[in-house]
C-alpha cells in the first residue's frame, strides 16, 4: 500500500470556483516526487492540503493507512521547506535549525546532538554560530532544509525551495537535495514550474492542470510519451498534426498524407481523430532531392534562426508551419525547398484537450 492516498480531494477558496477537482495521487514510501505545472493548476495548493494548511471541501488525505484529512497541522510529522526558508534572522544557524526541537520540549542533550548531526549532514557545522544574513542563498536553503529534517519527519515538502537561487546555484542544490534524500531515505514531495529542475531530480512526477492531475510517470515516460496535449504542450512538444485513424498504426492527416506510427504505442485505444505530435530535434531535414518518401512532407524554409550547437527553422508545410532543429553540417536559407522526415518511432498519439 502506498505511504499517501489522495482520495477524489476537492478544495475551493471562495466555495464556488474548484481549485481542485477530485484530485488523486498516491505516492510510495522513499519516492521523490515532484507536482509540475505553470502557476494556479493547484499545485501548491495539494502540498498546502498535504501539511495541513487548508481544509478540503471533499475527499480523502490517507498516509500510512490512518485519515489525516481532519488533523491538526502540529500533530502532523511533516518538514517544510518554503520559498522564502522563512528563517528566523534574530536566531543563529544551530537556534534556527534547533527551533522544532524546542517547540518538542527536547533535552538539552538530545536537542544538541540532533543538531550537530543534521548540520554536518548538510555541510554547515562551521557555521552554526552564524546569522541568516551572514550566509549565501544556497547556505540559507541548507538551513531551512536541516530545521525540516532535524526532527525525523516522516514526510519532507518542498515548495519551490530554489527559485529565489540564481541559475548556476539552482543547479548545484539540486543535486544536494537529491543526494540528502538518497540518503536519508525520506519520502518527498516536490512544487516546482520548472520541468528542467523537476526531471533531474524526481523517481516520479505528476503533471497538474486546473485541479487535476494529467499524467503521473517516471520522468523518462513523461518526457518520451506524453499522453494529452496540454503535457506535450508544457513539456516541449511543438508540432501538432490533426489526425484520423485508418488502421493499427496508420494515419491520415487533413491535407491526405499518409502516416506510419510505431506500433508499440498503445495505438489500439487512440481516439479516432486524435493529435500527432513530435519534438523540433525528433524531425529529419532532408533536401528537396531526397528520394525517401515514406513519412515525409514537403515544405518551404521561411525562418532560419541560430540556437547555438544548432540551427531552428520554421518550415511551411501543408500541415502548417513547422519547427526543426538541425545541425550545422547542412545550411538551409529561406525560401529552400526541403523535406521533413517524420519517424515512425518518434511520433506521438496524444488525446486532444477538451475545451470547457
């Protein structure tokens, strides 16, 4: 059985409007988890339920097997970590971090102990006489993450802990986090917008839109496989094509171009008009000359733009402007005919998101 069940939760600020909409998500004891998904899809909001900070208007919050739907925040053995730390900064590192432990009526001795332990976990022992002022952005978040993990919660909730860190730091305590976690071993559960961030460090990730969850999966299937459009959409999929099933694995498009699908897609369940969709690096630029013709379309350059290591054109195309990322060993100008290949094994059938 899973460490936590959401069951159907439902919450609404104003009574009216839900901010989520019988969300369910179960996550196994010792994963990382991350909830990704732009601003408002209610993200922080299930962490916020998960801590205990907002009732639920309907369902379920199950962990360990016992409901903790209706408990009360403080009885809840839960560390956060939020985006601002929220560090005391009249307290010094060890009476920071110390805080929950005191709050715990903890001996001396043993609150001592605990202290000096997790802060050499995470590499501040050095500064334990210091004040938050006196300390980087990344120093900071480590303290803010040694208060949560001092008292041994039996989860960790992190709320988009390294947005306040420039792009070079992000990167390192990232990886820190991941590593802490490893080893502690202790169950996760991660807000972030940013997919990059989420995708390196996570055992699993939950894509949310308007209160619901759209795909749960490992990092690697949401990324290669996503099932709706507005997953492929968030996480880079730029091309789309209107198509209509023919046969297991073959589709027509608007304009009649015939498409072959790998069939190790579940293509069986595929919607009779459905999505195709597939990455900029997935498409093959080939030369007008080109003799291939199974999966290719035709097209015109009409926008060549340099994105470092490559080359990104817009190709105008019978199904519509098209994006394509190629190399720089073969240069295309405006205007050029080309043609793209589509292959089999890189194209996706996705559900077409119903407008509400």
């Amino acid at each position: 059985m899973a460490l936590i069940n959401l069951n159907d939760i439902t919450v609404s600020y104003d009574g009216k409007s839900d901010i989520l909409k019988k969300l369910n998500l179960d996550i196994e004891k010792g994963q990382f988890v991350s909830l990704l998904g732009p601003s408002g899809c209610g993200k922080t909001t299930t962490l916020r339920v998960i801590a205990g900070f907002i009732e639920t208007k309907a369902g379920d919050f199950i962990f360990d097997g016992h409901n903790y739907t209706k408990l009360a925040v403080h009885k809840r053995n839960f560390g956060l970590v939020f985006q601002s730390y929220a560090l005391f900064p009249h307290l010094s590192v060890f009476d920071n971090v110390a805080f929950g432990l005191k709050m715990r009526k903890t001996t001396k001795e043993e609150l001592r102990k605990a202290v000096e332990e997790i802060l050499e976990v995470v590499d501040l022992k050095a500064f334990s006489k210091r004040y938050p002022k006196e300390l980087s952005g990344g120093q900071r978040q480590r303290v803010a993450l040694a208060r949560a993990l001092v008292i041994k919660p039996d989860l960790l909730l992190l709320d988009e802990p390294l947005s306040n860190l420039d792009a070079k730091l992000r990167l390192k305590m990232r990886v820190e986090i991941k590593k802490l976690q490893q080893k502690l071993g202790i169950t996760t559960l991660f807000v972030t917008h940013d997919q990059e961030e989420c995708f390196s460090i996570s055992d699993k990730v939950a894509v949310m839109n308007k209160g619901v969850v759209e795909q749960y999966d490992s990092p690697e299937m949401i990324y290669s496989h996503p099932k709706t459009e507005f997953v492929a959409r968030f996480i880079g999929f730029e091309n789309f094509i209107n198509l209509k099933k023919q046969e297991l694995g073959r589709f027509l498009t608007d304009d009649g171009i015939s498409l072959q699908i790998s069939d190790d897609q579940n293509l069986a369940d595929s919607d009779v008009m459905s999505f195709g969709t597939i990455r900029p690096d997935d498409i093959e630029l080939l030369s007008a000359e080109t003799s291939q013709t199974a999966n290719v379309i035709e097209g015109n350059i009409e926008i060549r733009t340099f994105v470092g290591k490559d080359y990104q054109y817009s190709v105008d195309t019978k199904l519509g402007s098209m994006l394509v990322n190629s190399s720089k060993d073969q240069i295309y100008h405006q205007g050029d005919r080309v043609k793209l290949h589509l292959p089999s094994n890189k194209l996706i059938i996705i559900k077409k998101t119903k407008e509400e």
